[in-house]
C-alpha cells in the first residue's frame, strides 16, 4: 500500500477535497496574510490584516486599504 502523503498546511482542512494544485495555491495565500507585513507609512513590520483589502498599523496606528490578501511590497 502506497503511504499516505502529508496534508498542506492550513488547507490540510479541506481533506481530498478540491484538487492538489489548488490546496497549495491556497495554502500559499494564506500563509502570506496572515504573517505581520510592513507598513508603507512608518515601514515597520507591523501591519495586520483585518479583512479583504483593510490594513491596520499596530505601531503608528494607520489604518488604510490597499490589495487583497498581501500588501505589493511584501512579496
């Protein structure tokens, strides 16, 4: 019997569900936003994510939009 492979990541949740290459795509979304992302402001590494598109600076306190999942600078 073939042995069974390790599930990935955070997608690990979704089980045999939805397909290999779409599991990694999103573990690797997933990884990036949720990790502290540098503020373009005061360019420390302090910005969280609060929802789609709405950033939070926990150093100087700005809070502003900007893109989806990861700010651009960050990658």
């Amino acid at each position: 019997m073939p042995s069974k492979s390790k599930k990935t990541k955070a997608t690990g949740r979704f089980g045999a569900r939805y397909g290999r290459s779409v599991r990694i795509k999103t573990a690797g979304i997933e990884e990036k936003q949720r990790k502290k992302q540098k503020c373009p402001y005061c360019k420390k590494f302090g910005v969280k994510r609060l929802s789609k598109g709405i950033w939070h600076c926990r150093k100087c306190g700005k809070k502003f939009a900007s893109d989806t999942y990861y700010l651009e600078g960050n990658k």
